[in-house]
C-alpha cells in the first residue's frame, strides 16, 4: 500500500521528451521528480584527456557516452542531466512532410505539429551558423562544402540548418531567455563531445532550467530498474549507478512519463512485461518498428595543404539529396561533421603503434588531423526492427537489413564522389567495411501509437494502453525514421502530448507560457528539398550532355562560328516531348555583329509531325547592343550514308535581328567539320549518380538518334 505519493508526477530521463514533459507539468502547477542515471556536467567538466577513465564511457565509470550492440547495430547514447543533448550535434530540423509514410499517424505530421516546431525552437533558442567571429569568415568546412555543391550545381539543394546554439560574442556571458548565463560560439567543433566553452543550449540550460526553476527536482544518479501500478499509481524501482552495491531506491506518483530514449524505453517495458511481470497487458506489439533513422557515417581525409576543418559548430550545412537508385528514388541528408581533437587524440592513444600511423598519415597520405571531418548521412530505413530480451535482461535487436540496401548502396557510392571533388581520402569506419554492421545515434521507435493495443503501444498523447497515468514521451513513438536528425520532432511531439495530458488532468485550455514569445523560425530545409525534388522530377531517367562547333566555309561571308553546348537534363521528359526539345547556349562569331557573344536557345531533335531533322532556335546580344536571332534547320533527304552525314552536318541558317520577320535577315550554313564531329561524338557525356546509369542514358539517346535519323 501506498501511504502518499511522493509527486504529481515522476518523468524518467531528461533527454528531449523527459526535459520538455518536466517543464510543462512544474509550469502547470504539479509537483514533479525527474529521475536521471546520469550525472550534471558543467561547462570545464566534460571530458578531454586522453584517457578512458576521465568520463568517455558510461561502463567505465558512468561517462558521458553509453555504447549500446544491439547485433546487427550499434547504438551511441549520452548519459548525465539533460540527456541525448549533451551530446548531440545541435540541428534542429523538421522532416519532410512529402517524405513521411502511412505509418505517419496524423497527429505527428507536420500540420498538426509545427505550431510545436514553433514553440520548441523558441525554448531552444535556434539560429544558423553565421562566421568565426574571430576571423568573420565561414569556417573553412562550411565554406569548402557550400563550394563543392556550387561546382555540383546543386547550391540550392545546401542550406545552414537551424543549431540550438548561441552565436555571437565568444567571451561575454549572457542570460539566455531562460535566465541561463551563455556566452558565443568560440567555434572549437567540439559540440558533440560537450560544450565547455558554454555555448551550446543544452536541455539543461533551457527546457530543464525551466523545470526546476518552476519547482521540479532533480534525482541524478538513479536508473530506473521496473515500474509497478500501486494504488491508482505507479512506484518507480532505481538502483544507484556509482554505488552498486546500494539499496534499491522507491518513488510513486499518480502519473509516470518513461522517456529514457528509445533503448533504454523498450528495454524497461519488455523487462516490466516479461521478466517482472509487473505490466502484463502491454501491447504485442512493444518492441517492433525499431529504426536507426538511416544514419551512416564516412570519414574524408583532404590531401596537401588544407585549413582547419575541425572548427566551427560540429555541423554547419545540410544538402538534401534524391538520387535514382535501382527502380527507385533514394534521398538522404548529408552533413559536414567536425571531427574533434581531442576525440582523435583518444583514439590514437587506444590504437597501436601512433608513431607509425603518424608518419603514415603525414608522408604517405599527405593529411593531418585537422584535415579529416566526418560526413554524416541520414535517410528512410526500413524501420522494421524488432527489440526483444536476452537472456540477461538486456535489448537486443532483429533486424532485415536487405529493404534499404539502395539507401546504404547510394550512400556509400557517395564516397567516390567527394573523394574525386574534394581531392580526399573517404573511408567508412571498421564497423562497416569489416562487420556490416551500421551505427545509429538516432535510435527510434518501438513504442508505436495507435488506437488500440493491436495497432499500437501507446494513445496520441502517449498514455500506455491498458495503463492510464504511464506516458512515453521519446523518441520510441515515432513510427519510422524521420529522414532528419529527429531531436526537434521528439521535442514538438512531447509539446503536443504533454499539453493534451496536462488538459486531461483537470486544466482544460492549458498552454505553454513561453506561447506568447513564439517567433516564425525559417525552415531551410524545406526549401532544400523542395529543389531536390524538382530536380528529381526534372532529371528522371538521367541525362546527357554533348558539344557542337560549327562554322560557315571559308569563302563565305559573314564569317560565323558557333560553339555550343547541349544538354538534356532527363532522358525520360526529352523521349515523351513531341519536340525533343534540348536547351543550348554557348558563344558565337558573327562577323558584323557580334565579336564574341553569349548565345541561348533550343534545339529541337527530330521533332514528331515535321520534316525537318533538327530545327534551332537562338538568340544573342550584338555589338551594336541590338537583340539578333538565329535560326536554322538540318534535312535528311535519303537514307544513304553520305545524304545523312550531309543533311546531320549542314545547319541552313538565318541570322536576323530578334525583331524582324523571318526571311528579312543574312542567309548562310554552317557546317560541322570532320575534326568537329569527331569531337562532338567524344563530348558525348551521360549525366547519371552511377556510371552504369550515365552509360545507359548515352545508349538511350544513341538508339533514338539512329532510329530517327533513317525514319526521316
């Protein structure tokens, strides 16, 4: 029997969806305990030495990361007062509504959420990377991304992404809206192994501040072992990490929130349901829908002379990507990373023979530390994992990787690509090229929504089934990968379910206070994959590229001389135009006219319903400042080898000013010489993600080119 509850409420972790249910319940009026395994870590406190026992590790000495193998996937967690936070990478972004499935119920897509997104990036206080405020530039690795996809003519697919960071000046503490002392980005690239600069707005810095300041309290070093119902509640079972040996310690509360993340979340209930015995009644279905949120990870090494990548905010762009791969459209998100030095110091300290390997990387592969960054890919995964129980206890994970082998297949071929752009050296970590085994530091679902426990685990405000008063609020209830780092989301989805819990208990019409502080915040990457898409529509079925130069003869007069270049961005939209319409520009000669000018227009190739060959429409500024038009036609009038060489190779041409009607300008051919053709036929250049795919696209155009050369 249960004599008197120890709070309101008890929230479990205080990561993303544990930090934003604490603060809201304390606002609301109810007494609150968060309960943490982990310890507080202060700005100076997280670790840097060299040396496993100076905090890295959970299993060493309760450490910042907690390393989960889960068999076919690794799982990376933070540990300490304000969770996954403390070591995330800041980017607050919002998945694409286009991209998200049916297993999207409606309460966790973006029109009923991004009232939530609002209200999240307010209390975190988001904004995008702007300069080294020591050098007022870019950092180097923002600025060599944004160049390598302005050389890719994808610039707009690259956008800084919103950071849950303060910018500005680097050494002035400053209170936060929150009434926490912060101070600017000193861009040092070390956000994912702990801010100690104290810029970084951790959990515990805005949603956690929030919490205690409105009278929740903070338990650290207490790691939940099993819930019980109690009474019209629950008595929550923590053990004490640094004191093994200690007595188990008891809380109850009327209201429960689980929000441990998703490991650790699925862990306890299956625990609570088949090892205790305490939550019988839980859903069949805990456990399924497990995903890694498409994470994959690369390390590029720059050769030669290079700047510092290693400082800035440990992610400062975003580039959406929508490749064809197989039969199917694949898109992922690519991020910089920095890849932060004292991280590597660990790890050569850990690995054998650092002299050797030093004088490798130096005279052999002519890099340096600080020019190696990571590139971090996050895409759609299956999410068909399941989490069950080993035989100690512990969650361990089924998982077919075969559905997203594209995915994982055009991530990895992105390797190559960068590596011939960047002039570097990509490899992807051991775990993969020897083990086949990927790493997630997005771990989700499990924990799956529904209306009832044959659907779902958990209601839309993340009430438990069968269970009233136990919530999940992490990001075990998203039901599939989000595409985009998924912090924001889990704190939006905590937004709305909180909110509907705190209404539930007896305040209807409850809002968050900060409401009335609520600004429009840009979302970039909506624009980012709106482009991408656009382009993927535009680019269907590949492309191809070729040059023509053509001259009129040496005798004629005006002399002209036209090099262009043709490209046709799809193959797919170029074979169903009744026109075949290919976009050109390039530069002309005009004798007369023009000395050297810049020329745009269209070819069309083997119109349908005409007789004409090819028929070009272009237009170009003269020296006199006045607007001129060519346009000319290419006939076919036998089959014969030579009457085909002859009609393909002789444009009949008018130039004329833009204004005039046809047959009032200078008449003359231009004509593609032998050492020109064989040059056009060697520009021949098929535009595709894989070179089976650019040859394809060349086979393609060559047998419609044939067939429609003997056709006229």
């Amino acid at each position: 029997m249960i004599d008197r509850f120890d709070a309101d409420a008890l929230v479990i972790g205080s990561g993303f969806g544990g930090a934003v249910a604490a603060a809201r319940l304390a606002q609301a009026g109810f007494s609150v305990i968060v309960l943490e395994r982990g310890r507080r870590w202060e700005p100076g406190g997280f670790p840097r030495r060299p040396s496993l026992d100076d905090g890295w590790l959970w299993e060493v000495d309760q450490g910042l990361y907690d390393i989960r193998w889960l068999g076919p996937m690794g799982s990376v967690h933070a540990a300490g007062w304000g969770g996954g936070s403390l070591a995330y990478a800041n980017v607050f972004a919002r998945p694409f509504e286009e991209a998200l499935d049916e297993r999207w119920p409606a309460h966790l897509r973006r029109e009923e959420l991004d009232p939530y997104y609002e209200l999240a990036a307010t209390m975190m206080g988001v904004a995008p990377a702007g300069d080294d405020p020591r050098t007022g530039k870019p950092s180097p690795r923002t600025a060599l991304i944004e160049r390598l996809t302005q050389e890719m003519s994808i610039s707009d697919a690259t956008v800084r992404p919103n950071l849950a960071v303060t910018f500005g000046d680097p050494d002035t503490w400053r209170p936060n809206a929150h009434g926490v002392p912060r101070r600017g980005c000193a861009f040092v690239g070390e956000c994912v192994i702990g801010c100690n600069h104290g810029a970084k707005n951790t959990l515990d810095h805005t949603y956690l501040a929030v919490a205690e300041s409105s009278g929740a309290h903070a338990v650290t070093d207490a790691e939940v072992q099993r819930i019980e119902p109690r009474d019209g509640g629950y008595a929550v079972i923590a053990s004490t990490p640094s004191k093994p040996d200690a007595p188990l310690r008891e809380w109850a509360a009327p209201r429960v929130v689980l929000a441990a993340g998703a490991v650790a979340t699925n862990e306890l209930l299956l625990r609570c349901r088949d090892v205790h015995g305490t939550l019988p009644d839980l859903s069949q279905r805990l456990g399924q829908g497990f995903s890694g949120n498409g994470d994959f990870l690369t390390l590029a090494e720059l050769r030669g002379t290079q700047e510092d990548m290693t400082t800035g905010p440990t992610i400062t762009t975003n580039t959406v990507l929508d490749v064809p791969e197989g039969r199917r459209s694949v898109w992922y998100q690519v991020q910089d990373g920095a890849f932060p030095p004292p991280l590597n110091a660990l790890l050569d300290t850990l690995l054998p023979a650092p002299r050797v390997r030093g004088w490798w990387r130096r005279k052999v592969r002519d890099t340096a530390p600080r020019h190696v960054f990571a590139v971090l890919t996050m895409g759609m995964d299956s999410g068909n994992g399941k989490l069950r129980l080993d035989s100690s206890g512990r969650a361990t994970l089924s998982w077919r990787n075969r559905w997203q082998r594209h995915l994982y297949r055009s991530q990895i071929r992105l390797g190559p690509l960068l590596a011939r752009f960047l002039d570097a050296r990509l490899y992807n970590p051991f775990t993969w090229s020897l083990l086949r085994r990927t790493i997630t530091v997005h771990a989700l679902g499990g924990v799956r929504p529904g209306p009832d426990t044959t659907t779902g685990v958990v209601d839309e405000a993340g009430e438990v089934h069968g269970y009233p008063g136990l919530y999940v609020m992490d990001g075990s209830v998203l039901p599939a990968a989000t595409g985009v780092n998924p912090s924001a989301t889990i704190l939006a989805a905590a937004e709305r379910s909180i909110e509907l819990v705190i209404r539930r208990s007896g305040h209807p019409g409850w809002r968050a206070p900060e409401w009335n502080s609520v600004a429009p915040t840009e979302v970039p990457e909506d624009a980012a994959f709106a482009f991408m898409s656009e382009r993927h529509a535009s680019t269907k079925g590949d492309g191809l590229v070729f040059q023509e130069r053509m001259t009129t003869r040496r005798p004629e007069h005006p002399r002209v001389v036209m090099s262009v270049r043709a490209e046709i961005p799809s193959m797919d939209r170029f074979l169903v135009d009744a026109a075949h319409t290919v976009p050109m520009r390039g530069v002309i000669e005009a004798e007369g006219i023009a000395s050297r000018a810049d020329i745009t227009g269209t070819l069309s190739l083997f119109p349908e319903g005409g007789h004409e060959a090819m028929s070009y429409t272009l237009r170009f500024d003269g020296d006199d400042g006045r607007r001129w038009r060519l346009a000319g036609t290419k006939t076919v009038r036998s089959r014969t080898p030579v009457a085909l060489l002859t009609g393909l190779t002789n444009l009949r041409t008018e130039i004329s000013p833009a204004n005039a009607a046809s047959g009032e300008g200078e008449r003359f051919v231009l004509s593609i010489g032998a050492r020109d053709l064989v040059r056009l036929g060697t520009s021949l250049t098929g535009v595709g993600f894989t070179r089976a795919r650019r040859l394809r696209s060349i086979a393609r155009f060559a047998s419609f080119f044939v067939t429609s050369a003997l056709r006229r």
